[in-house]
C-alpha cells in the first residue's frame, strides 16, 4: 500500500472486511459501526500505517478488538436480552440453509466465531488467526475443533466421529 | 485444518447475504470520527493533566502523603532571651553524586573547616513509637584517633518531641580501644532552628543543603553546652548516584 491514499484504501477493503466482520457480529449494522471506528483509527495514523505489509490486517484486527470490547461490555445485556429473544433475526431474509447456518454461528462464543471466521472464511492459517486474536496456537485450534462441531450440530450434519481409548 | 462442512463457500454465501446492498460511507466520514475520537483523547489526557496538578498545588496536598512533605516545615522560634547573632554569610559546599561536604565557620571540637565524604544509603528511619524521619548519613571520616560523620534530617523528623523542623548534626569522638565510649555520649554540633535555611533540589530530600547557625550540645543528655553564635555550617548532600558510583 506504499504512498496510496487512505481513500483507495479504504475503498478497496471495506466491503471485504465488512463481510468478515458480519459474520463476526452477526448484524450488519454493528459491523458498520465497527468497521468505521476501525477506519477512524486507521485514518488518524495513515501516514504510518500506510508503510504496513498489510493495513488491511491492521484494521481487520482493530475492529475485532474492538468487537470484543462491546462485546464484554454488553453481556450482562446480551444475556438479559438473549433470555428474552433467544435467536436473533438477521436484518436480511435468508434462505433456509443459510437461516441454519447463521443460527448456528450466532450459537457459538465470540471466541469461537472468530476463529472459525477468520480461518474459514478470510482463510488465515491458525498461526495466522492466533497472532491476530492473541492467543496461543493450541488455543486456537481448540476453538476451531469446537466451533466446527458445533457448527456441524446446528448444521445436523454428523460430526468427527469420536475413538475412545478404554483402558 | 480441513473443512469437510464446506464451511467456506456457505461463510461467503451468507456474508454476501447479510451485507447484500451494503453502501460505504465516504472516507471522509471515517476521517471525522477518527479526529473526533483523538480530540476527546486529547481533551481527557489535558483534564487528567489539569487534575493532577490541581491536586499537587492543592494546599493540603501534603496532608495526603506526610512521608514525603512538599513544604519544608520550620523550626519553631525558641523564646526570645537574647538577641539573636548577626550570621556571617556562607555558602553551601557542592556535593558530588552519592557524597556529603560540610563547610564550618570557627570550626569547634577539634573539627576541619572543610570535609566531605561518601554517603550510606539515605533512607527513612523509624523512632519511638510512630516516630520516623528521611535521613542523610554520612561514611565515618578517619583523623588519627578522631572520628567524623554527620546526619542531616532535611524533612525534619514526624513524631519528635525535641526537633519540629529540619536539623542536622556532626558527631565527632575518639576511639579508645582500652576506654570504649558510645560515639552519642561526646558533644556534637547540632544545627537547628528557626534561621536554618533548607533547599531542596529534590522535594523528597534526596538533595540539597542546609544552612545555620549551630550550637554544642552534651549526647546522651541533650544539655547545650554553647549556644549559636555568628558561625554557622553548611552541609551540602546528593543521594542520587548514577548506577556505577559506588563508595570505595
């Protein structure tokens, strides 16, 4: 991105991190809201930013800190929320795979939903998606093996079949 | 990891779905709540800043912290009996990073004019019961049979029945290894009082000098066997060695 404007480079990525972002937050609207809280940021500090491999990154891991952030902050709400409206509609009508599909993203913990995002969906590496969360490798593959079995319950397809080692 | 659900190509399908028509704002737009959220930063760092300074103006700031006292208290005039002497003028002595130097004028008890020395380590002290002050003492200086060393109390002592402001004192003795004494049961010069004169570099006393008249007084009894005249002593005092200045 060496000596683009903040201007290209905001229209070249928004719609892409806008998509990841959704699927992080499930609603479109925190994603915007997000996003240009990311953008702000990255805006203030261009000149620098701009020397980056990769600002894309830079705003992609800012948004989801900040995703967390709210997150964390709103959970006693979520949940009081959650206890009264346990699934919450997407703003847009989906298909019925789809519908499943979102349900059982929105089912997972953020953590979770992250991982799975960010490693199956912008197709980060795990060493990749730990970097960008923070958090060891072995974190990140735990979350990745539980998020994909649950998305494969919510999914009703059948999951990694277990051994068990009886001793 | 691998992917049998087909997870990636249904992630996309349903990001296209939920961000379907989804217009970006202008870039302008992100710039405006960038430098709105940097104003506020900076207006929270100034009112911090602001706060904080208040706070350490404040006239009972040094109420909060007595251990570390931001006014130097002053001795309390003692009763007026006789008038008090006119002082000659003197200043005080420079002192190297980690040392002492004390200037006298007439100098008493067998002591030299001029002296400086290494200092241990200036720390706070406890006495009595409650009782603690920040001193300032210095490596025992050898003169043939006669010893040296002089403590400064620059915060002036928290608790203490006999001193209520800054004082400092030069002990001096001889060693006598047939006739042992406690080095605090020979007289001592002793400078204290309301025209003692405290400066402080640092306000928590790890440098700076002190100036006055002084007085002999009896160890042990605390009796004062001459009062102050014209003369006076200055001790100068600087704790803060730089890493690597160690006394010898």
């Amino acid at each position: 991105m060496a000596d683009g404007s903040f201007e290209e480079f905001y229209e070249a990525t928004y719609h892409r991190l806008l998509r990841q972002l959704v699927l992080v937050t499930g609603d479109r609207g925190d994603a915007e809201d997000l996003l240009q809280d990311a953008f702000g940021r990255a805006a203030v500090r261009w000149r620098r930013l701009r020397d980056y491999q990769a600002p894309e990154a830079w705003v992609r891991r800012v948004a989801l800190r900040l995703a967390t952030d709210r997150a964390r902050r709103t959970r006693r709400r979520a949940a009081a929320l959650l206890r009264l409206r346990p699934s919450r509609p997407p703003s847009v009508e989906l298909s019925a795979d789809l519908l499943d599909l979102y349900n059982a993203l929105r089912g997972l913990p953020a953590g979770q939903r992250q991982a799975v995002v960010l490693h199956h969906l912008v197709g980060l590496p795990v060493e990749e998606v730990a970097s960008h969360l923070n958090l060891p490798v072995g974190t990140v593959k735990s979350r990745l093996s539980r998020g994909r079995a649950a998305l494969a319950r919510g999914l009703a397809v059948p999951g990694p079949e277990v051994i068990r080692h009886d001793r | 990891m691998t992917d049998d659900l087909d997870l990636r190509p249904r992630l996309e399908r349903l990001a296209t779905e939920l961000t379907r028509d989804a217009l970006a704002p202008p870039a302008a737009a992100a710039y405006r709540r960038g430098r709105r959220r940097r104003r506020r930063q900076l207006a929270g760092a100034g009112l911090l800043t602001v706060a904080l300074v208040a706070l350490m103006v404040w006239p009972g700031a040094g109420l909060l912290d007595r251990g570390r006292p931001t006014v130097v208290p002053v001795a309390p005039a003692p009763r007026p009996t006789t008038p008090a002497p006119k002082l000659r003028p003197l200043r005080p002595p420079q002192a190297a990073p980690g040392q002492s130097a004390v200037v006298i004028q007439d100098p008493p008890l067998g002591l030299p004019g001029k002296m400086h020395t290494w200092l241990t380590e200036c720390n706070q002290v406890k006495f009595g019961h409650g009782g603690r002050e920040f001193q300032v003492p210095s490596f025992t200086i050898k003169r043939g049979d006669q010893r040296i060393s002089w403590y400064v109390y620059p915060l002036g002592p928290v608790g203490s029945k006999r001193y209520k402001g800054p004082w400092a004192n030069i002990q001096t003795w001889t060693e006598d290894p047939n006739n042992p004494r406690d080095p605090g049961s020979f007289p001592f010069v002793e400078v204290y009082g309301p025209q003692v004169q405290v400066h402080l570099s640092k306000p928590n006393g790890r440098k700076g000098s002190i100036v006055g008249p002084y007085s002999i007084v009896q160890g042990t009894t605390y009796k004062t066997l001459r009062q102050p005249t014209g003369a006076r002593v200055a001790i100068a005092w600087n704790c803060d060695a730089p890493p690597g200045v160690v006394p010898p």
